[in-house]
C-alpha cells in the first residue's frame, strides 16, 4: 500500500512538472539551449535543443552503462510525462523467452471498448531503458489510440548481445498473441517500437511475415535504427544532438560485436529478401536524426517491393521526440503519430 502511495505521489509530482515545463515560454529556454543552428533547412525549437543536451551526454557514454546509468535513464524518461493524468489500468506479466524470463505490462484504456492490440518494443540503443522507462509513451498511446498496449522487456547489450534482444522481442510478441484472446482481445494486432525498439519490431515483423498465425496487422516503426551501413546516409553525419553518429557507432558495437552479424536481416533490415511479405508499415521520422534517411530508405524498398507503406516526416524534430511529451511541438508530432496507428487501425476493422 505503501508502495503504491508513493508511486502515485511521484506521477503526480511529475505530471505537475511537466505542466509548468509545457506552459514555460520558449523564450525563457533559449539561455539554456545554448547554439541552435540551421542544418538541412531545420531548426529545433529551444525548449527541445535545452531536453536534447540533457539527454546527449547520457546517449554518448564511452563505457557501457552501469546500473546508475540506467537508473538516470529511467529518470529523465519523466520527460515524456503527459501533463494530464490517463486513465489506463496496468497490469504486469512475465515471458518466457530463449534465455529465460523478462517481463512485460498491459495497458488497459478504461474505455467501454478498445480496440485490438499493440505490441510495444521501448527504445535505448538496446542497452537502455525498459518497460517501466517507457510507462508515460505507453499510457499515452494507450489512452491516444483507445488500444490494449503490452509493453515488453528484453535483454540488454553488452551483457547480452544479438540476437537475445531479437529472440526476446520475438518470444515477447508470440506471447502476446497466444495471450490475445484472453486479455479481451477484438480488432487488429500492431507491433510497434521507437529507436532501436524499431529495429525489434521490424526484425519481428519481417520474420513472422510468411506466418498466419502471428503475421501482425501492421508494423509502426517510430524513428527506427534499419541498417548498419551509416556511410551509406547523409543525415548520419548532419545530426549531433541527441544523438550522435558516434553513439550509434557504439551501440552497434556493444549489441552486434560481431561484424559478420551486421548484415543479419534481424539486425540491418534494408536490403533484406522478400521484403513484399512485410504487412503493412508506417514509418516516422525525425527531421533532425543521424537515423532519419534509412528510415525513408527502408520506405522506399517497401514501396518498391509491392509492400503497402506510409512515412511521415516530422520536421525540426530531434530523435527521441515521442519521450519528450512535455514539449508541445513534440506532443503534437507524438498525437499524429498515435492518430496515424489508429485510422489504420480503423481501416483494418471496417
């Protein structure tokens, strides 16, 4: 009881902060922000240059993380805080996956009638973050979309290097399937993810394509990492904050140590066969991340393969945007994005 308390009093101490961070003037964040240059024709607004500079420095470590690392993770994922309370109901469960048990949660809507059921991967380069992190992203897209959302857990890297992400992502999302019927489960099933969690869900929707059984209704792949080969990207080099091409470059070396594995369609999907098994995919981007141009690669050789796919760019967005709900320019783009998975949704029903 106890326990609960506390954990109720500190969303609402958020929430309260996130209120006064919203209605701040983004004048008064310019002193903060510091240089917000022009690049490629973009421009992020201070408010979100100032959340950019908080979040680098934890993006770019140099060591893998410590435990204290992630706990500082999971404290500025506050940032993403709505500033209203959602009414969701939550409850928690654990997968049995290759390497042993993760956990994951269910978000609920208290809503008459949700519809279907959203797989969610979180992002972090997959050696951050985790479903508890991820909670605000989670209620909200719950709430947004009027949808069941099971947000799951994995391995992390270093300590655990592909494919035990994948291989949990995978068992995560069969599980849920398997479990569909019994949460209540009417409607359309989505995998979705953000960041490196794009790469999960991807690599899962790719590998379930050709199975009726788990073959999701559509894939949302929120500013996803796709593909390995940086060189091949102009925006791997235009965009520094959040996050950097250098931090990228260290993520693939703590997850995929093994340069070999690189061209694993579980890891770099661009490029990868049978692309027209893919469902259908909507892919967001931001305009101001290193990752932006291989997502809208990926479109393209979706589009080219007879896949049935959307993208959308958000421009003067940095990476990392739909965690940072605070900022309203971010909120927005986040809302679009919740709006875009259900008129697919929608559609899928009709």
């Amino acid at each position: 009881m106890q326990r609960r308390i506390a954990a109720a009093a500190a969303q609402n101490a958020a929430r309260a902060a996130a209120k006064f961070i919203g209605m701040t003037p983004d004048l008064l964040w310019t002193p903060i922000a510091g240089p917000r240059p022009t690049i490629d024709g973009q421009r992020m607004s201070a408010r979100l240059q100032a959340f950019s500079r908080v979040l680098a420095p934890q993006l770019a470590a140099r060591t893998p993380p410590s435990e204290r690392a992630r706990w500082r993770m999971e404290k500025l994922a506050q940032l993403s805080v709505p500033p209203e309370k959602l009414s969701v109901r939550v409850t928690e469960s654990t997968v049995a996956t290759p390497g042993g048990a993760v956990t994951g949660r269910l978000y609920e809507p208290h809503t008459t009638t949700p519809r279907g059921l959203l797989v969610y991967i979180h992002g972090g380069g997959w050696h951050l973050g985790s479903a508890a992190g991820y909670d605000p992203v989670a209620t909200f897209l719950a709430a947004r979309i009027n949808t069941r959302v099971f947000s799951l857990n994995y391995r992390l890297a270093p300590e655990h290097p592909f494919p035990a992400a994948f291989l949990d992502a995978l068992a995560g999302y069969k599980h849920a399937i398997k479990q569909a019927e019994s949460w209540g489960v009417r409607g359309p099933i989505v995998i979705a993810g953000d960041s490196a969690g794009g790469n999960l869900a991807a690599a899962v929707a790719y590998a379930v394509s050709s199975d009726k059984t788990y073959r999701p209704d559509l894939a949302a792949l929120v500013y996803p990492a796709l593909d390995a080969r940086l060189d091949r990207y102009p925006s791997s080099d235009l965009f520094h904050t959040p996050l950097s091409r250098a931090s990228v470059d260290r993520a693939f070396d703590w997850y995929v140590p093994v340069q070999d594995s690189r061209t694993d369609p579980r890891f770099s999907i661009v490029g990868a066969e049978e692309l027209s098994q893919m469902p259908p995919t909507y892919i967001a981007t931001a305009g101001m991340d290193v990752l932006r141009d291989q997502g809208e690669l990926f479109a393209k050789e979706l589009e080219a393969a007879g896949a049935s796919v959307t993208v959308e760019q958000f421009p003067n967005m940095p990476h990392g945007f739909l965690s940072m709900l605070v900022d309203p320019g971010a909120r927005a783009a986040s809302e679009r994005i919740a709006d875009a998975v259900r008129e697919n949704m929608l559609k899928l029903i009709a």
